[in-house]
C-alpha cells in the first residue's frame, strides 16, 4: 500500500467550498486503485489566520508542511482583509521559495460541452512551462525618498541554472507531446535580461535536435493564444510572462475557475504544490456556485505528479463527460451547483 501524505490548505473564500470534494475524489480514485492511499492533514492558513496571529501561517509553517509529500492549496489571498502582498508572499510565495518550487506548469485545453470565447477554438491542447522562482518577480529592489521625489526601483533576475532548468523540463515534456516547444522572450524591448533568455534557449535547443522550436515576443504570442492557440503545444516562460500567458489559457477555455496548475519541486528535497489557477472569489463566497474543475482538475496533476497517470486519466475523462452532459457552473453557461458538479464527476469514478 503507497500512502499519499497531503498537506491540505483550503486557503481562503471559495477555497473552502472546492477542496473538500476534490479530497473525495482522490479518496474515490485511491480505492478503485487498491493500492494508493491518502492522509491529509489540514492546516487554516490563510487571511483569518493573518487577523488572528499576524501571519499568514504559524512560525513552525514551513517545518510543518515539509513532513508532506506534496500540499494541496485551495485559494489565497482576500483584499477586504489583508493585502494582496501580505497575503500571497506570506503564504503561497513563501511556500513556493521555501520548498524550491521552481517550475509551475499549467495546461490549457478545448473541452467538448464548453463554449470557448473564441470563435473557432480548434481543438487548442497547449501547456504552459513557468520559471517559478525569479525573474520578474525577484524581491530585489526598494522605494526610497517622499512625496513628489519618491521612486520604486524593481530589478529581475535571471540565473542561468534556473532558466535553464525551466527549458529543460519543457523540451522534455513536448517530447512526449507534439514536439514543439515556443519561447516566450520581449528582447525587442528588454535590453539584457531577455537576449539572455534568448541566449540560454538556443543552448539548450541544441541539445534537442528532434525537437522544433520557435521563438516570439510577449506581446504577439498573447495575441496568438487568441487568435490560433492551435499553434502550440509546450511554452516555455519567464515568471511574469508565463503568469500572463496561464490567464489567458484560462480564458480562451472559457473560465478561469477550470484551470490548474503545478508548482514543481525538482529535487526531490521538498514537497510539490498543487493549486487551481483561480483566486479566492470572495463575491461569490456561501452561493454555491464556485466552479470546482479548477481544484479537480488540480487533483488530475497531483496524481500524475506521483505516478498514478491512469487514475488522472480517468479523472480527466470524468471531467469531460460531466462537461458533454451540460453539469457545469454558470461561469460557464451551466447552471449546476458546486457541489452537482464534483457529484457528477465522483460518480463517474467506478
């Protein structure tokens, strides 16, 4: 018997509403497997903790997520109460730079039974490989002086170890894909960081010769995700342009409440993390209309993070079903619940 420690933060708002019947659904799918078996443990991190405690989590956070084998993250962040950089470096980049998670993948693809807003969608499967760790997001940096005279000064960074990391772990994914790997760069108008990326690329595009590439700007790539996302297959992005391009994944499925992602630990150090695209949704928090794909679907990645890609399967194609069916939230044209949506998908687990 394989046991599967989870380290389960709901997080805040919807997070609530979501995570609990992705749990089921890993419950359901580890007995029709026989062998695999899950423990969570559940921590309340999030925006309440922060107004109780000061923090977004315990002193002993870290320490006591790293006993994990992997963490399990519904939603973060609440404007009405906490900050949005008190909140999201406090907890989920804290988590991320603490445990190494240094490549986050997120998927997006055409479901039969949802209208996308593109008008001819074309049956787009692409997945998004994002530098989790630096780049735009560097906390390098200061404001200083007052008033009129006061200035903010942000510098990124680029290691050639962690983008290079980021490329070979796309060039290795589209090698089991379509064998297409597209560099998202801006160095038109980034004048060192971006030539760099662009340098580090070819390098490693050398090192794959059975693999095509491209390589195009930030700006006409969006644009492409809109205009022919059938284009692509593996990208691969700095931190700020692949947090970019994910929403718009998102969007062009039809909603950003179905998309999920990863965020990758690579050497074996420290537990993974695995978290819908989507935020907190505090305006819709207790109607029951949260649409759980997103949490589902994140569930889908865990399970072939570990091993387990005929139980994702199976979980992606119940997805699918439930889609073709019509069973969906209204953020996508439906008019199911919450909680008939992940009802519909836990039964078609057999």
């Amino acid at each position: 018997m394989k046991t599967v420690k989870l380290a389960v933060i709901p997080g805040d708002g919807i997070g609530h509403e979501v995570v609990p019947g992705a749990l089921r659904i890993l419950e359901r799918l580890a007995e029709i497997d026989g062998g695999l078996k899950f423990e969570f443990e559940h921590f309340d991190y999030g925006c309440d903790y922060y107004l109780q405690h000061g923090d977004m989590m315990a002193p002993d956070g870290i320490e006591r997520l790293s006993q994990s084998d992997a963490v399990f993250l519904g939603a973060v962040g609440d404007a009405g109460k906490v900050p949005d950089h008190i909140s999201l470096w406090g907890l989920l980049i804290k988590i991320r730079r603490e445990f190494q998670q240094e490549i986050n993948v997120r998927p997006a693809k055409v479901f039969e039974g949802i209208r996308s807003p593109l008008a001819n969608p074309k049956d787009f499967d692409l997945m998004v490989v994002r530098e989790n760790s630096e780049g735009e997001y560097s906390s390098v940096g200061g404001r200083m002086f007052h008033e009129e005279h006061e200035i903010a000064i942000q510098s990124s960074v680029f290691s050639k170890r962690a983008t290079s990391q980021a490329m070979h772990y796309a060039f290795d994914l589209a090698a089991s894909r379509s064998k297409l790997v597209t560099s998202a760069t801006k160095s038109n108008g980034i004048y060192h960081a971006m030539p760099f990326w662009d340098d580090v690329f070819k390098e490693i595009s050398a090192e794959y010769p059975d693999i095509s590439t491209t390589s195009e700007h930030i700006d006409a790539l969006s644009a492409s995700f809109v205009t022919r996302p059938e284009r692509y297959d593996v990208v691969v992005a700095s931190n700020l342009f692949g947090d970019i391009l994910t929403d718009i994944g998102a969007a062009i499925m039809g909603s950003i409440g179905i998309a999920p992602s990863a965020n990758l630990n690579l050497n074996g150090r420290y537990p993974s993390m695995f978290e819908p695209v989507h935020g907190s949704a505090p305006d819709i928090v207790g109607k029951g209309i949260a649409n759980p794909v997103g949490q589902i679907w994140t569930a889908k990645m865990l399970l072939d993070h570990f091993g387990y890609t005929e139980l994702g399967s199976m979980l992606l194609r119940a997805i699918e079903d439930t889609f073709r069916e019509g069973i969906m939230t209204s953020d996508i044209g439906g008019s199911a619940s919450t909680d008939e949506v992940t009802a519909s998908i836990l039964n078609k687990l057999q």
